[in-house]
C-alpha cells in the first residue's frame, strides 16, 4: 500500500506537466488568428496569405498602391459605417469555404479600390481625397468582421453562415450574400450595388476582370471616355517601358471641345450627374418650363448666345416640366433660372437677359478654368486701366496651400462683378503698405479699401469673406440697372447722376464730375472717420488717467473694459451711381418729375428706404453734375434733421399709408398693441351686444287694447269711457 502511495506521489509532477501542456493547446486553439509567421513565410490571416487587416502587406495593383482594408470590430462597428455604403465581409478564420474565399476577396477589393472612376480629373485616385477615387465617388469601402472574436456583432446581424458578404447604407443592411462565390459572381454583384449609387456610371458589359491573385489588368473605359489614339506613350515621363505584362488601355482621357456645334443641350436626369457635377467643364444652364413667358421670351437669346460661345463654354439647358425631380434637387423656386456650374459648385445668374448681357457673363465665367493670374507692379497698373474692380491678394513664403485651397474658391463668386489677381511683389508691397501676410484688398479706382481680418482663421473663412467682398465689388460710381438697383440702393442715401449717352462730351463730363466728388467725399468720410475714433480713444484713455489720479480700482476697470465699436455709431451711408435718363425716362419722369430731354443732366439725392430725394440746392437751383455742386449740398441733406426740405417720391395718400405701415407694421411693440386694442374693442362690443339681447322681453304695440297708450289713440282709456270715434 505504501508502495502504490509513492507511485502516486511520482505521478504528480507529469500530471501537472500533462494538464498544463493541455491547456496551453487549447489557449492557443482560442487564440485570434494572429499566427507567428511560419519559417520562410510572408503572411498571416485566416487563409495564410493576406493579413489580419484584410490586405496583403504594401501591396499594388495596376501600378497604384492599395491600403490595407479595414477590420471592424464590435465596439466601433456601428460608429463606422452609420454613413455611406460599406461592403463587409463576414468570416471566421476556421471556415475552408472562407479560406478558399479570401484571395478572391482580396483581389475583387483591389481591383475597384485602383479604378479610375472620373479619367477626365487629374489624379491618381490613391488617396481618399482625391477627386478620381473610387471610395470618394461611390463614398463605398470594403471591410471585414472576424466573427470568433465579434461573435455579438455578427450574431446581432443574422450572420448564419461563412462568408457572408454584406451591403451596408447608412448602417443598416440592405442585401446579403452567402458563400464562397467566383469573381465573375462578385463582381455583378458589386457592379450592380454601384451602378444603384450612381446610375450611368459603370460600362453596360461590366469591366473587364482580372485573376484571382493577379496584380494588373486591362482597364475599362467608363462611358462617354473616348479611348486614347494608338501611338500614345504611357507612362509618368511619357515614355513607352518595355514590359513583357499585358498592354494597358489608358484611361486618360483627351480633353473634349466645350459645346462643338454651338447649341444648348438638353439636360436630363441621367447625363446631368455625369456631364455637370462630377467633372470640372464649367457649364452654364437655363431651368425652363415650356408654359413660362419669360422661358420663351429669353429662348432666342439664349441660342444665340449658346452659338456665340462655340468651342469656349458648355450651354445646357433643363424642363422642369419633364425633368421634375433634378429642378427639386438643384432647388429651382421660379422660371427661367440660369446657374452656372463648375467643379462642384454652383452660382446663379441674376442679371439682364439680353443677347449681349449673356454673353458678357459667359466670357467672364470662361475664364475660370485659367489659373489665378500673378501680378507685379507693371501688369497691375495695366489691369487698373481697364477693370474697375480689382481685388488683389497679397502672400509671401509661408502661405500656405490651404490659404490659396480658400482663395480659388472664392473665384467663382466674383464672375460678373470683379476679378481677383495676387502678388509678392514688393513694390505693391510698398505701395499699399502691406506689412503682413497673407492680406486681401480691394482697389476702386486706385483706392484700396483693406479686408481687416487678419487672422489665418479669418482669411480662410469662405463666408466672411465673400460678405466683405460683396459690400465693396461695385464701382465706386456704377451703374445704376434693374440687377443692381437694390444692391445699391438698399440703407444708402444715393447721389444719382442722370445722364445721357446720346450727347457724348456732356455724359463723360457728368460721369468725371461725379467720380470726382464721390472719391472727395470718400476722402473727407474717412478722415471723419479716424478723428471721431482718436476722439473716443482720447475719451477712455483720459478716463483711465482720472480714474488712476483718484486711485479708484473700480473706476479704473470700468475705463479699461470700454471697448469702442464704430460700427455702433448710427450713421447714413452715402453711395454714389449714375443712370441713362433716355433708358429709364419713363421711371425719372414719374419718380423724379425730371426729364433729362428738356432738363439736361441732373443730379438727384434719394433717399429709397424713406420715400424722398432732394434735387435742389441750398439756393433752390438745381443740382448739376458738378463737384461743387454736389459737395455743398451733400451735408446739408446727411445732416439730421435735414437742412433742405425733402420731396416725397409718393402721393400724399400713399405718404400717409406708407407712413402707418412703418410706424405700425415694422415695430413689433406697436403691433402688439395695435392688436391687443382691436380685441379689446371687440370684446367690450361683444359684451355690450349680449346684454342688450338678455334683457326682458317685454313690450307693447301700437293700438293693442289695455295699452298705456289708449286714451291717446282713441281706444279705452282703461276707466271704462268711450273715446271720440271719427
């Protein structure tokens, strides 16, 4: 017995030795499937040829680099793929069908991730960004899920078999596939995903697929892509390689001659997408219904425009009628609407319809496409003479791409209105005393007027900007037209020049006197300007010093946190325009009582928020186009109140009715009130009425017997006796 017990005592030691060897298989049977790299082996993963992450390591296809693809987990799975179209792999690394599955898998995610989707754009379509990447236009990624170890994730998506190909939207699925399937299955299946995404985009016979396990393969034209002319040399320093490798389509393609036979092209659902917002070609487009007047009336100038713009600009043109769904899309609210599109963006035209007004913005919009122009001192000069608008952007050494990235964008917004040029050049440096950069102005008939923001955050701010630029981009003296009116006429008092171009010396004359005036009143405004602003630093800064003398702490911090605004001073802004009296005589003749027929050139002072306008002196004589004249009457009308008696542009029924709605409608205190005495008022009505309708009902009649008027009538008098009886 003592004998059996030693035994049992010596086994203890491979027991121990045995259990724990067990256990350790079985740790690494439930290991993840993160193996160590076998002797002279290059992979890992559950196929032992790709990697963990769902790409072979630095891998390549068709001369691009591919990344490794992304591997969710149950933790984040559902924060990464709440937005866009997600292709999931489902898998587990002990299932053959998914091992057998992986090298198809791995080449079907190579092969469209390579893909250039938009050939006509500049890129390589590498990196997400890029305006030529597959994951960018079809905002579509592949990915996988290990489902030993995010069992829940793919329990909580009915994954009940291995592989499991899944399509995502917007987290949530939206068609599975099951099985180990070939690429020719896989690929249908994706094309028919994408082509869901965007319609017209993939090629009607699919593209031509390569191998599993190949690294290039013969690229497919998308649709409307010419392909290149034989004896085209390929390659980055375009020169011909000698491979022995399959011979490769490019897919770049030759750009196309903007609208070729000088006509407007319809516009449908379908080729908008692929002609307009996926490529950089700018377009200019008109939104119709056939029923609208104004459609058929601007119809001839349209086409003679798009017959003037031949080989320059793409004319399109959309029904709404038939093509409802893309006019909601692009958010037409009226007929005709002109937008001109380019890259992406957009911007509408608003001004007059006119064969020659079209054409003017088409030519301006062309240019565009060019890069933005570098000036020095000389070329800048030159541009003065002939653009009446010019902002001009200043950098140096350290700008940044994201600096200029913000100033392209801004070109758009300007067609029509003003160019934009920049510059190092130190002697424009000098000139407009720049001192730091990058920094934005404006010049106005050679006076700068600065962007003040000088922060990057600032500079970069689209909107901001753009608000700056639309306050300065007319002239200083423009033109006063049916698109600009209100721009210019909106919160301004306007000395308005009425002139005619049909007596040529008085008109250039008249238009010099006027520019000579504005640009000194401007003058005198700014110098205003600077000394009430020292005058209110002045103020604070002598608070400061009373407040030290008396050694007042809370009067001293009172003073220093007085900040001065100038935007808070209330003060009438004064604009300058000029308007041909023959074009609008008609609305002179009625506004003004002024014809410029049989009054010559005039000047008029007018107030449009308030109805009224000033065509007189001080004197009584009428106000010319004269520097003097304007000058010495300018203050006396900015002054408040007036020191000339205004006119009224309205009757004095519609002064009055203007004047109520003013006092009334636009001062919401005073509609409350209005209000709540109008129900007041009804109400005591109201009460009144009920109680006359409440009180007793009785009455008498005329003649009824008993009555208190008897004895007058002739009846009985109520003692019995008979009344005289005619």
């Amino acid at each position: 017995m003592r004998s059996s017990y030693l035994l049992r005592l010596l086994a203890l030691p491979l027991i121990s030795s045995a259990f724990a060897a067990r256990i350790e298989q079985a740790a690494s049977a439930l290991a993840l499937p993160k193996r160590a790299e076998a002797a002279g082996g290059k992979f890992e993963g559950h196929d032992d040829k790709t990697s963990t992450d769902g790409a072979l390591t630095g891998t390549t296809f068709n001369g691009k680099n591919v990344p490794p693809g992304t591997e969710l987990e149950s933790a984040t799975l559902d924060e990464q793929i709440k937005d866009g179209y997600w292709l999931v792999e489902f898998f587990s690394p002990y299932c053959h069908h998914c091992k057998a599955f992986a090298p198809t898998w791995q080449t079907l995610y190579e092969f469209y991730y390579t893909q250039d989707v938009l050939p006509q754009i500049s890129g390589s379509g590498e990196s997400d960004s890029d305006l030529n990447s597959f994951t960018r236009y079809y905002n579509l990624k592949f990915a996988k899920v290990d489902c030993v170890a995010n069992g829940d994730a793919c329990a909580d998506r009915d994954i009940r078999s291995y592989p499991t190909v899944a399509l995502f939207k917007g987290g949530v699925k939206v068609k599975a596939s099951s099985g180990a399937r070939d690429m020719k299955y896989m690929s249908g299946w994706v094309e028919e995903v994408l082509e869901s995404i965007r319609p017209g985009s993939r090629p009607k016979d699919g593209p031509k697929l390569p191998k599993v396990g190949d690294h290039e393969v013969e690229k497919t034209l998308m649709p409307e892509q010419p392909p290149m002319p034989a004896g085209d040399k390929i390659g980055a320093a375009g020169t011909a390689t000698a491979s022995t490798s399959k011979s490769t389509v490019s897919a770049t393609r030759i750009p196309e001659t903007p609208n070729p036979v000088g006509k407007s092209t319809p516009l449908t659902a379908e080729n908008f997408q692929r002609l307009v917002t996926t490529t950089h070609d700018p377009w200019f487009i008109k939104f119709y219904a056939p029923w609208c007047h104004h459609c058929q009336a601007i119809a001839p100038n349209w086409q003679g425009m798009a017959r003037q713009m031949r080989g320059s600009l793409n004319i399109g043109e959309v029904n709404c009628e038939v093509e409802k769904r893309l006019c909601k899309d692009v958010k037409v609210h009226g007929y005709p609407t002109i937008l001109f599109f380019r890259g992406g963006e957009r911007i509408e035209y608003d001004g007059l319809r006119g064969l020659g007004d079209l054409i003017d913005f088409a030519n301006k919009a062309v240019a565009v496409a060019d890069p933005l122009l570098d000036v020095d001192a000389a070329k800048f000069e030159e541009l003065e003479q002939k653009e009446d608008v010019l902002f001009l952007y200043f950098y140096d050494h350290a700008t940044t791409a994201e600096d200029f990235a913000a100033l392209d964008r801004l070109v758009m917004s300007l067609i029509g209105h003003a160019r934009l040029v920049k510059t190092s050049d130190p002697v424009l440096c000098e000139r407009f005393k720049i001192s730091t950069w990058p920094r934005l102005l404006v010049s106005r008939d050679g006076k700068p007027t600065y962007y003040t923001a000088l922060s990057p955050r600032d500079m970069r701010d689209f909107r901001r900007v753009l608000n700056w630029m639309k306050s300065v981009w007319l002239p200083i003296v423009p033109e006063l037209t049916a698109s600009n009116a209100r721009e210019i006429m909106d919160g301004k008092l306007v000395v308005l020049g009425i002139v005619s171009r049909d007596r040529p010396e008085e008109f250039l004359s008249a238009k010099r006197e006027i520019k000579n005036a504005a640009l000194e009143w401007i003058d005198k405004q700014t110098q205003a300007f600077q000394l009430e602003r020292q005058e209110l630093r002045d103020a604070k800064q002598l608070r400061i010093e009373e407040a030290e003398d008396r050694n007042d702490q809370r009067a001293l911090r009172a003073a220093k946190s007085i900040r001065i605004n100038m935007d808070d001073i209330e003060r009438k802004e004064v604009g300058f325009a000029w308007v041909d009296g023959i074009f609008w005589e008609r609305w002179i003749r009625t506004t003004f009582g002024i014809s410029v027929l049989s009054d010559n050139e005039r000047v008029v002072m007018y107030d449009y928020d308030n109805h009224r306008y000033w065509d007189n002196t001080m004197t009584g004589n009428p106000i010319v186009p004269s520097r003097t004249s304007i000058l010495e009457t300018l203050p006396r009308v900015v002054s408040n109140p007036p020191k000339i008696s205004p006119k009224s542009t309205t009757t004095a029924l519609g002064h009055v009715w203007w004047v109520f709605r003013g006092q009334v409608f636009e001062h919401p205190l005073v509609s409350i009130g209005l209000a709540l005495g109008v129900l007041v008022a009804f109400a005591i009505f109201a009460r009144r009425h009920v109680k006359l309708e409440k009180l007793p009902t009785g009455y008498f009649q005329v003649g009824e017997k008993g009555g208190p008027m008897d004895g007058l009538l002739g009846g009985n008098s109520g003692t019995g006796g008979q009344g005289k009886v005619d």
